[in-house]
C-alpha cells in the first residue's frame, strides 16, 4: 500500500498531511491588542496570504502557524472569550478561510479557531 492510499484502498483526502503535530520550522504570528481593538487586520493578512501564493508554499507551511495575541497577559479571560478579538479572528477569516489548513495541530489555536469564528453568530 502506498502512502496516499487508505487501507481500504482510497485515496487519502489529504496525502501530505503530516501525522506529528510538532513542526522544526514554525510561523509565529504576534498579533498586539491595539490592532485587535482597531480592527486592523491588514498586516497579518499580509503575512498570511504569502503562504497561499504558491501550492508548494500551502504545502511547506502546512500546520506551522501559531498565533499569540498579545497585551491580554491582564484579562483573566480565556482568549476565545475576549469579544474584540473573536471579531477580529472573525475579520480576518473571512478575508483569509485556511486556517485549519495552516495552523499549528497542538495549542489553543486549534480549539480557538472554530470557536471565535462561530461565536460571532448571533444566539437565539
């Protein structure tokens, strides 16, 4: 059986997934309160969307995206409860939808991520 291949002889969806978590090279993006209070999501976006430029640079980062927010060391609040930045994590996916793809398989971000977009909706 090849790598791409499942044991029931499908194709795997996604071949080039890596099965460890854990990464040599990482991406760090630090996002400071100030820019989650402006809502300016202009220079991450910047930096994200050099990763989509090229299929062999989606594949390259493939899991190696961290996301800090920094100035909340304060807040006793958990990140995904903070509102400004559930709408600026919201913001910014809507400009830029890969995360799952992107981020880091291990930490907060991969429970964040769906969470801070999907508390953006409104509740009945």
């Amino acid at each position: 059986m090849s790598k791409s291949e499942h044991p029931n002889n499908r194709p795997l969806r996604y071949p080039k997934a890596r099965l460890s978590p854990a990464k040599e090279d990482r991406l760090l993006i630090e996002i400071a309160r100030a820019e989650v209070e402006a809502g300016d999501i202009a220079p991450v976006l910047q930096q994200l969307e050099l990763m989509t430029e090229t299929r062999e640079l989606a594949e390259r980062w493939e899991g190696r995206v961290a996301v800090v927010f920094t100035g909340w060391d304060a807040d006793p609040r958990e990140v995904v409860e903070i509102p400004e930045v559930r709408r600026y994590f919201a913001s910014l996916t809507e400009a830029w939808p890969y995360w799952l793809h992107f981020i880091e398989k291990v930490g907060d971000l991969i429970l964040i991520a769906p969470q801070a977009t999907a508390a953006q909706a409104p509740r009945s």
